[in-house]
C-alpha cells in the first residue's frame, strides 16, 4: 500500500524515509529568497530549484533560455554550494495505434 507522505509529498512504499531538506536561492530570479526544496545532494538540489522555479512560474524562463548563471544551494548544515545550469525542452512522441480499415492505403504494405 502506497501515500503520499505528509512531509515531503514523495510516494511512500512502507520503509520511506525523507530526501534531505536543502534550501535554494535563484539570484536572478528571486532577489534574496530562500525555498526549500528536498533532494539527495546539492546537485539535485540545484536541478530541482530550476525545475520548481520554472513550474511554479508557468514561464519555463530558464528552460526556454536553456539555462541560468547562478544557483546557489544550501544543506541543512549551512554548507553553500553554487551551480550553472543548462537546461534543454526534452521532445515528447505521442503514438496512435493505426487500426486497418478498408480505406487505409497502408495497410496492404505492413502486412506480415
Ligand atoms: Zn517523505
């Protein structure tokens, strides 16, 4: 059986326990506010800002202009590190299965 935990809203299976909380700071974007964001290690921490960022702005800024300067990131200890970031829009493919009819002119050529 499987919810949503309360804390960090991930999906939990039984033994979940919580990613590490870090704080983030977008200087472009966020003068000096600080988000919280959860994540394994700084580095995650910092894609995570940029895709909550861009989510939350519905702009997609940093996307768009396929990446951002300066992140900054810090864990629970106070330890900062700073990232740039590269981002690139990931093309999605939808399929539609073709169902043979009598008017389909391919169906003749995908015959087994
Ligand atoms: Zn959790």
């Amino acid at each position: 059986m499987s919810s949503r935990c309360e804390t960090c809203g991930g999906w939990s299976f039984g033994g979940h326990k919580c990613d590490p909380l870090f704080t983030y700071n977008i200087p472009e974007m966020m003068d000096d506010e600080w988000r919280e964001t959860r994540a394994l290690s700084h580095v995650d921490a910092a894609e995570n800002a940029c895709e909550e960022n861009d989510r939350g702005s519905g702009e997609y800024s940093i996307m768009r202009y396929e990446g951002i300067n300066v992140v900054r990131v810090r864990d629970a200890e106070g330890v900062e590190k700073r990232f740039s970031i590269v981002a690139e829009p990931v093309p999605t493919y939808y399929a539609t299965e073709i169902i043979d009819s009598a008017d389909d002119p391919t169906a003749e050529e995908v015959e087994g």
